[in-house]
C-alpha cells in the first residue's frame, strides 16, 4: 500500500462583516479543517476478466467539518463543502477524470476500474501509472485544497467478454466453441447461432466451465438460473438465430432471422429486390448486385427480416459491421459477403 502523507490546513477566513447590526461586533466566520489521508488499497494492479465483478481497489479518506459561526441566522449551509476524485495518467492533472464524492471511500470492481482508465486512453494488456488525489471544495470563492497524489500502476484488460455455450451448439458439454460477445463487459451479451430445434446449451462465463453457469429456471425458459437445481435452455424451434443475454436481470432471448436483403441507392432501397444466402458450412451470408449510383448516392444497408428494426453496414470501410451504418461499394458487379459467426467482430466485405 502505498499510503500519502497526512496534511492538515485550517482555514479561518471571515466571511462577513455586518454593518448596521443591532448589536456590536455581530460577524461571521467560517472554519474549515481538512486532515484528510487519501488512502489506496494497493499500487499496482493487473485487471483480468476472472476479476471483473469483484472488488480489486479502494480509495477512502477522512469525513472533512465545516463549522460556521451563526449559521442559522445567516443561512450559509454546512453542506456548502465538497469532495471530488481526480484521476489522470499525468501527475500535473492537466485533464483529469472527475468523480464528485458524497462519503468518504470509493470502491472498484474490476470492471469499472477497467473502463475508467481505457477511458483515460490506456491500451489493454499495457501497463502504466495513473495519479489520484481528492480536490476539497470549501466555496466557489475560494482555492480548492488538495491531498497529496496517488500513484497506480495498473494494467488493463481487453473490455470484451464472452459467455460461452456447451452443448448441443458447439458439439459437446466439454466444447466451448460457440460464445456470446459482450463489447463492453457490462452483462449484456449477443451472437447469432444456427440451431436445430431442441438444441441444449448452457452459458458458462469461462470457456472451461469454471466461474458462473447459468442454465434455465425449470418453469420459465427465458430466465437464467445459476444456481445448482438449473435445467438445460434449449430451443424450441429451430432457424437461424439472433441470440442475447443478460447477466443482471437473468434474461435471454432469440430473434429469429428468416432473411438479409441488400438495400440501397442501386434497387431503389428495395427491402425485397437483393436477397442474401446463406452458406451453413461457412457461416456467411451472400448476395451478388451490380451497384450503381442512385438519386442520392451509391451506398447500400443490409436489414434483417425486412422491417428495418436489425440493420448493418460499414461506414468507415475497416470490415467491421456497425448497427444502422451505410456501406459505400464500388461501382459495378460484386459480391457482398457479411459474417456473423464471430460476435466479437461481425464483417462485411465486398469483391
């Protein structure tokens, strides 16, 4: 641990001198004391995704007084002090991250931890030094106070998490090869899967069985129960699938997919005109069109089921798919292939 030094100021400022006042010498003051120690429960960390909804690291300090001479005469609150964490990856805190405080510790999961300093513009699996301190506010008049800094050396993980899927849908209770991806690790997760109906699988949040796994509640498919006395989820249809889950309310739901069409400047945006295949062995979707620029330009979406609610594209032109993003393909005859197999990273590529 690696404690600041304690520090201890008193400021004793007179607010107020009251002219006119019934009765001699009537002033009010304002004392504030700040002895405050802002103490970190470690300095250097390593984030890992086993780690990520457990506490890994605490800040606390002391409760700050403020005391006012006449202060239900004149008004002025003792609530008028306040604390705020400050985070940043330099120690001169040219732009820091800030975290108004109203108690006297803050706790971090890994989680949260991970995503303040990818934040802060950290890479993951890089190490490097970020500075906290507590800045004390007394009044908008007055000089902020400060504790000394905190140095942590922490090492962020990548954000994404996964909720892997044995059984039926990655071919045994031992194989982990179909997941589910969460972006930002915050329990909300999705993936698309091609299932046979009756298909048994479960959800397990490491890709060996350790850690949670949730099946189902016995009576409500639809809800994920970790607990011991869990049933198998399943399928009870099968087709093409958008499949999501949700770790903080115990919920998962599928979409059924009964087609992708290609829609854009080329067909008039036809929701129906440029239908795309699907190839089972390698898990893509493809369609062949001779795109040529429309009234308003040469760019195409790819929807789902026709209704505009799923929509993709890639704006920026990298093959990663974005939701409710345009594509801009070349002039002439080419075929577009869009892969969803990896809920990590759906792609849309065009030859």
């Amino acid at each position: 641990m690696n404690c600041c030094k304690k520090y201890f100021i008193m400021l004793l400022l007179p607010l107020l001198a009251l002219t006119g006042c019934k009765k001699d010498g009537d002033r009010v003051t304002l004392e504030h004391i700040a002895n405050n120690e802002l103490v970190a429960s470690a300095s250097e960390l390593v984030l890992t995704n086993a780690t990520a909804g457990s506490n890994v690291f605490s800040l606390s300090w002391s409760k700050d007084s403020l005391r006012i001479s006449n202060s239900g005469k004149y008004g002025l609150a003792t609530t008028a002090l306040s604390n705020t964490l400050q985070f940043d990856t330099v120690n001169t805190f040219t732009h820091p991250k800030e975290s108004v405080e109203t108690g006297v510790q803050k706790l971090f999961t890994g989680t949260s931890l991970n995503m303040l300093v990818l934040s802060m513009g950290m890479v993951p699996e890089e190490t490097k030094t970020i500075y906290i301190r507590l800045k004390t506010l007394v009044g908008a008049n007055l000089e902020p106070l400060y504790t000394p800094t905190v140095a942590l050396k922490v090492t962020p993980f990548n954000l994404v998490s996964f909720l892997y899927m044995p059984g039926d849908l990655s071919g045994g209770w031992n194989s982990y090869t179909t997941k589910l991806c969460s972006p930002t690790s915050d329990g909300k997760y999705e993936g698309y899967v091609n299932a046979a109906q009756w298909n048994n699988f479960k959800l397990s949040e490491q890709s060996n069985g350790s850690g949670v796994v949730y099946g189902s509640l016995p009576n409500e498919l639809y809800k994920l129960d970790p607990s011991a006395a869990q049933w198998n989820i399943w399928f009870d249809e099968g087709g093409y699938f958008l499949v999501k889950a949700n770790t903080n309310d115990l919920s998962w739901s599928k979409t059924k997919i009964n087609s992708f069409h290609i829609s854009g400047d080329f067909n008039d945006w036809s929701t129906s005109a440029t239908p795309m295949s699907y190839d089972a062995v390698n898990k893509v979707w493809t369609a062949t069109a001779n795109f040529q620029a429309g009234q308003w330009g040469n760019s195409f979406q790819i929807i789902a089921n026709g209704d505009w609610v799923i929509v993709y594209g890639d704006e920026d032109g990298d093959g990663k798919i974005g939701a409710g993003e345009k594509v801009y393909p070349p002039t002439g005859t080419h075929t577009v292939t869009m892969n969803l197999s990896n809920p990590e990273k759906y792609t849309i590529t065009i030859q």
